[in-house]
C-alpha cells in the first residue's frame, strides 16, 4: 500500500475571476473522492475548509454514512467515507500526517496548467515507491490559489486526452490521478 | 480522435437485490461524464432513459449549461454538455450511431465483476485504432443487468487499485475508463 494521503482543499483556491475564495463542500466530492481513495489504497481523506457551518456539514454527511442508516444501507460507503478527516487548514493536514508518520510529508498539487516544472506521472509513480510520506492535494471551484502551488514540494502535470480540452471535474481528476500513480 | 461513443444507461439496470429497476438519473452524472468525454475527444454522449420525466429533466439542465445563463456564465461547460443526446434505450443509440456511421457500432460494457472473457484496457486501446466505431457502455445504480452484459461484444475488466475495493462511484470509473483508453 503507499504511503499517500489526499486533501480536498476548498480555501484558500480561486474563482471564475481569480479571486480568492472559500468555495462550498460538494457532497458527491466526500463520496466519489472517498471511494477513489478507498480503492487505491490511500491512508486519509482529508477535506480542508476553515468554515464552521461547512465542517458541520461534512461531519454530518460523514456520520450519516458511518454510524446513521446509511452504514447499515451500504457497507461500502462507510469503509469509504470512514477516511474522511476534517481539518481547518492544510497546514493542520500536514501536522497530522507528522503526528501519525514522525516526519513531514512530502506536498504534491495538481493544476489543469503546465509548469515547466511540473512532474510526469510515471516518474511520481517512482517517488512514491520510496516510501516516504506524500501529500497530494486538490483544489475545488477554479483551482488551488497561486501561492500555494508555488510552495509544494511537485506539481503535477495536467491530465490531457487527445482534445485541448481540460476541464474534468475535481471528482473525475482525483480518481484519474490515484489510477495513474497506482492503478495496476 | 478516437472513434468511440459513450452511453450512460439508468434502465435496465439491477438495485441492491440484483432486480433491475430503472434509475433516476443524477445531475452529476451528466456534467462529470460529459467533461470527461470532451476531454477524450469522444464523439457523443448519449444519457439512457425509457422515463419521459426524467428525459425531461436532463433536458431542462442540458439547456440550462447549453443556451441558458448557464452558456454565459461558463462557456467550458457548455461545449461538453453539447455532447449529450438523450435516448430511450440502448437499441436507440446504437440506431443513431449507424445512421452516423453506417455501420453497427461494437458494443463493449464495463463491469466492477471480472469475468473470464474480459478484455484488458491495453488490448482494447488497440483495437480502438482501427477506427471502427465503439460504444462504450455505463450503468448507474448497482450496474448493468447481467443479460445486456453478455450480449455486448466486448466486457472491459473492472478497475482495480492496490486494495479489493471496487466500489467507485459511475463518474469516477468512466473517468478512469477513458483515461487508460484515450489518456497520454
């Protein structure tokens, strides 16, 4: 199994504009990142908002699902959204993973544009095997806020197809990026 | 491009009891899947429903993203929703795609069970580039009801991580689908 934990991140990211914002939780991004992440082997979910009545919310999803009707409806649900973690900010993500692995992790973003550089999957498909502790994180509404990818650790390169057209949801993308960097 | 189409069946389909029920179609389903097959440069997208209300529904949001405020607001979500075309059943698209095509396209059907026929995503990559036309079939609900899954012509394997979970959500799976057939 690899050492990889996940964050959907919802501040500090951007919208239409560029603005930066704290976007809204989307109850299909708990549910669908949380199976993606389940499947591939990924030790935590993490879904990073700073806003109260959001973190209620989640909580209550979660619960529904783990503890509610919902676990006794669907088994697999619950083993899924059982991975889900809330935490104010990424910083309180990365202290997490530091109190369960004893050394920082390592900070991977994904973006729909390409930086020079950025890293190809077959090679973090590489880095990963060493072992070490990775964090990768996601960002809804129009992306993770500029300052932030400048500071990680990797970014990674935008997942194209045979169009130009890049505009996957944060759902699709999640689930695209843990089958290339451990997919069989 | 490749020459492949994507249906996105809500009927027949089978419940958690294995009976086959029609599903009730999902908004997400329709976006998701929708930037995914404009991201693989897939021809159509057809959504699958015999429900003339539910036929009704998509498309009232289909026209909402397409020549509603919505085609103003974001003009990236409406060139994949354009993709969508609403069928009764799945005799009707495979219909359709000959009237296109002229000739019957291969059918080929995913399923989260592996059986010992199935086709890998390698070997299906190649025989997309023959060019012939394919339409690559989705169930929503527990999955497709076992009758259409051995009539189809070609059953892909399931989409496995380093876990035994194999509970993604039809967004997340058609995602990754694409990705190993059409990705980089």
């Amino acid at each position: 199994m690899p050492n990889l934990y996940v964050a959907l991140t919802h501040y500090p990211v951007v919208d239409k504009r560029g603005d930066i914002i704290a976007s809204a939780v989307t109850n299909l991004d708990l549910h669908d990142i949380a199976r993606a992440v389940k499947t591939y082997g990924v030790k935590s979910y993490y879904v990073v908002t700073p806003l109260v009545d959001q973190q209620s919310l989640v909580q209550k999803i979660i619960s529904h699902w783990t503890s509610g009707s919902g676990a006794v409806y669907n088994p697999a649900r619950r083993s899924a959204l059982e991975l889900i973690k809330i935490k104010d900010t990424i910083a309180d993500v990365v202290e997490d993973i530091k109190g369960i692995e004893n050394v920082y992790p390592k900070t991977v973003v994904t973006c729909a544009r390409r930086y020079t550089t950025s890293t190809g999957y077959k090679e973090f498909r590489e880095i990963l095997k060493s072992g070490q502790p990775h964090l990768l994180v996601f960002g809804t509404a129009w992306g993770l806020a500029e300052p932030f990818i400048s500071e990680a650790d990797y970014t990674l390169e935008p997942i194209m197809g045979p169009s130009d057209y890049n505009h996957l949801s944060v759902r699709t993308a999640a689930g695209i990026i843990l089958d290339r960097l451990l997919g069989e």
